[in-house]
C-alpha cells in the first residue's frame, strides 16, 4: 500500500532541474530527507563544497536555498544504490536527449538513461516506493517504466514481498535564470498518475507551500504531453516574433513597437515577444523535435511539418544575423577581430546548451573571422566545449597577414572583461541580455575598436543613441529606422 506521508526523497540527477528542485523542497519541508545522487563524482563534490559560489549551477537565490537546507535534510552523494533503498519516493531527473543515431536519430528522445534509472530502482528499492518523471520525456514513456518495473521484484530484506510501484509524470516548468522564483512561486504544479494515493502523497509535499488550486491532476499521457507542448508554444511564439523582426528591418518598423501593440491584446499577452538571436537551453529544440516525431509516428506529417518549421525559423535567425556580420563588414570577416558579448543562451544562468551564440560563432569562424569572447558566468572550458575548436590566443589582427592567414578558418579566444574582448575588435556582437551590457560606456569602448566599427545588438539591449554618439555604426535587431 502506498503511503502518502513521505519521510525520505531520492532524486537520481544533480542537474539543472534535479539540484534546484530538490533544494527547494528540502528548504520547504524540513521534515523530508532529501538525497540527490549523481554517478558524476565532480558535480557532486562541486554540490557539497563549501564555496556556494562553485554550485555547478548558477541560478540566482539558489546559494541562500542550498545554504539554508544542506547538510540539515539536503544531501548530496554519489551512493545511489543506499538513497534509493532508504527512498518512498524516487524522482527521475536525468538528460533525455535528442537520438543522434538509430531509429529517429535527430528528433527522437534517447531514452537509455531513463531505462537504467528504472531498471536501478527496480532493483534497489525497498518496499512500496513512488517513481515520479521530473526529466522532459515522450508521451507514454511511463509504460516503460511501468514496464521495467512491473517485472517480479522481491525485497529480500523485507521478508521477501513483493516490491510495489507507482509511477507519476511531474514535469518541470522552470525558466532558466529565474528557477528558485518559479519554484517559489510556481504559475502551477502538474501531477498526472493512475493512483490517486501516488498523486497525493506527491501533492502534500507541494501543498506545503503552494495553493492547491495550483496544483493540477491529470492522467499521466495528458501531463508527459502537456510538457512537450508548453515548450513548443513558446518556442513558436519566439520564432513568430524574430520572422516579423526581418520583416520590421525590411519596412522601417520597430519590432518592439510591434510586439507592445500586439501583446496589449489580452488574446495573445506581452510574454515572449522579446526579439533576438533565438531560443536556446537544453528543452525548445529538442522538445519540438520529439513532439514533431511523435506526431510522423502516428500518422501525423502536417502536424509534424508546422512543429519541424518553428526550429528552421530559429536556426534561420541565427544564420542571418552572422550573414548580416559579414555583410556589414564589407563582405568579409576573414582576419578581422569580432568580439561576442555573451555566450549563455540567456542572461542569469551559466547554460549553454544550444545557445544562438554557438550557431553564429561557428558561422563567423567559417569565414575566417577572429572572434573574442566573454560573459560574466561562462568560462573558456565551457566554451571550448561547445565550438569543439582548441582555444587559439594569436592575435590575428595584429600578425602579418599572409595569403594562407587571409583564407584559413578563423580562431577564437576567451577573455575575462568587456575591454579586453573588444580592444581592437572591428565589430561588437551583443548575444545575451546581461545587465553589463546594459550600461557599457560607449564613449569610452569606441576608440578602443578599429573603425569604421560596428555594434550588432542581437537582444536590444544597449543605448542605440549612444553608440552613435560614440561614432559606431550600429544594428539592432528589429529595427528598420535608419
């Protein structure tokens, strides 16, 4: 019989959705023993060390959260086998990411992290145990993991019964960079399952600081789908906003005047109507993917075509602002020194996964450019990571330029502020929206860079009238005055 008092957690997954969640309820609820695991020796240690500020995520408030909880009933450990035995309830938080092989390969949900999960707690679990789906996963997944778990399983240690399971689907609705408010504070809490002791006794631990009425109850097809779509909605409301962003600049409009008209309609709302390089982060892309490959799958192609086209949308933004790059600079980069100004998919958190910055560097090092990088929160390891290119420190723009220089790839290199990045650089790219972008002095960059310089404001950030006053020519996105 499942209980609904929960007296001992185990989350396996110490990422960007297991960490932040699991603090948060351990910060809520005092009484719950709260265990993350992760095979990753490093993030675990990085977890526990005494330094918040070497958390492996960077989330802001999520320092005070951990400090308040660990230690006290947050734990952080590499001994999986021991959190899921001692368990009532055991979250699944672990990459689910797209296929790059086999059937599927490039829009499917690889699924194998997710079977070795279930196949662990079919094994180590003791008793009556709750496994609830946090990871963004295909609808019916959870007939898998039913599936592993159903098979006969006895707790020796239990005078050899028969282990008992439920499986709920409780996805997380988190925007990086405001995660520990959205915990705080959820707009809702999604739980679907087939028992309703299962779904309550995960809803008591929500009610102890969230509305009930907050709090939804679905089946668990409805909630694994409802996730998908969620993503996918946003993702298409930021590929509609960028399509009309190439056609503002085209006609002399402002796409942000466009957009304050259109979400004063209280049909469409203002959110998410913010132009730029992109969507970005670990869930838009690969959820629309597997939202467009379950829907061929089961007969659905035109459904499929309208999902598939919102992620052409975005990667087509990103391919021309790099165009536009190279446009600009009167048709050619190759030598020349471009400094990028953020490299995280967005401001307030240290993730880069499918960043537009990526895109669009890799395109400007095609053409031979020599790209500076910097953001406050993301450093060279990181980015070396995602360019899969060594980090090249000559300086191009100073060394002789030979025939085989002029026509080679391009190079980059980290560095670690503002001026470094763009002293001698012959054109700016600002691709995250962080605060420091913000309020640079123009007046004092400008004779730092070669000119005639440029400014590309990908997020439209920065002060339009003062960098021409600094005598840099400028693009914003967006925007069609001249």
């Amino acid at each position: 019989m499942i209980s609904t008092d929960i007296k001992n957690i185990c989350c396996i997954g110490a990422g960007y959705v297991g960490g932040p969640t699991m603090a948060v309820i351990a910060d809520r609820c005092p009484s719950i023993q709260v265990n993350v695991v992760d095979l990753n020796e490093n993030r675990i240690k990085d977890w526990n060390d005494s330094d918040l500020s070497k958390l492996p995520v960077y989330e802001p408030g999520l320092d005070d959260v951990v400090a308040r909880a660990r230690g006290r009933n947050l734990h952080f450990t590499t001994n999986i086998e021991e959190s899921i035995a001692n368990a009532d309830m055991v979250f699944i938080s672990v990459n689910t990411p797209t296929k790059i092989k086999g059937v599927g390969a490039g829009q499917a949900s690889d699924l194998r992290w997710v079977e070795a999960c279930a196949r662990q707690v079919a094994q180590c679990s003791r008793g009556n145990t709750i496994v609830v789906e946090k990871s963004t996963l295909p609808v019916r997944t959870a007939e898998v993991i039913k599936s592993i778990l159903s098979s006969p399983q006895r707790d020796n240690r239990n005078s050899g019964e028969l282990k008992t399971f439920e499986v709920l689907s409780n996805p997380e609705f988190l925007a990086e960079g405001t995660a520990i408010v959205d915990l705080e504070n959820p707009d809702r809490i999604l739980i679907g399952g087939e028992s309703e002791s299962a779904v309550e006794a995960l809803a008591n631990i929500y009610l102890q600081w969230v509305p009930n009425e907050k709090i939804l109850r679905t089946s668990l097809w409805s909630s694994e789908l409802a996730k998908l779509t969620a993503n996918a909605f946003l993702a298409q409301r930021i590929s509609s906003i960028n399509s009309v962003s190439a056609l503002c600049e085209a006609t002399g409009a402002d796409v942000r005047e466009v957009a304050n008209a259109i979400g004063t309609d209280s049909r469409i709302g203002s959110k998410f109507l913010d132009s730029g390089p992109g969507f970005g982060g670990s869930c838009f892309k690969k959820d629309i993917l597997n939202l467009a490959y379950l829907c061929r799958y089961f007969g659905l192609p035109e459904v499929a075509e309208y999902w598939e086209n919102v992620v052409k949308l975005n990667n087509w933004q990103q391919a021309r602002i790099a165009q536009l790059v190279v446009q600009k600079l009167f048709g050619t980069v190759a030598t020349k020194k471009i400094a990028i100004l953020g490299f995280a998919f967005k401001a307030d958190t240290n993730d880069t996964r499918e960043s537009p910055a990526i895109m669009i560097a890799k395109d400007l090092l095609e053409e031979g450019a020599e790209i500076a990088i910097y953001d406050p929160k993301v450093n060279n390891e990181q980015i070396k990571k995602c360019l899969a290119l060594a980090e090249n420190k000559e300086d191009l723009s100073q060394a002789y330029k030979t025939q085989d220089a002029m026509n080679s790839e391009g190079k980059w290199s980290y560095k670690n502020d503002v001026v470094s990045a763009i002293s001698g650089a012959d054109a700016i790219i600002i691709l995250t929206e962080w605060n420091e972008f913000k309020s640079l002095n123009w007046e004092s960059l400008a004779p730092l860079m070669r000119h005639p310089a440029w400014v590309f404001d990908a997020r439209a950030v920065a002060d339009k009238t003062a960098i021409r006053c600094a005598g840099l020519n400028i693009w914003r996105v967006g925007d069609g005055s001249k």
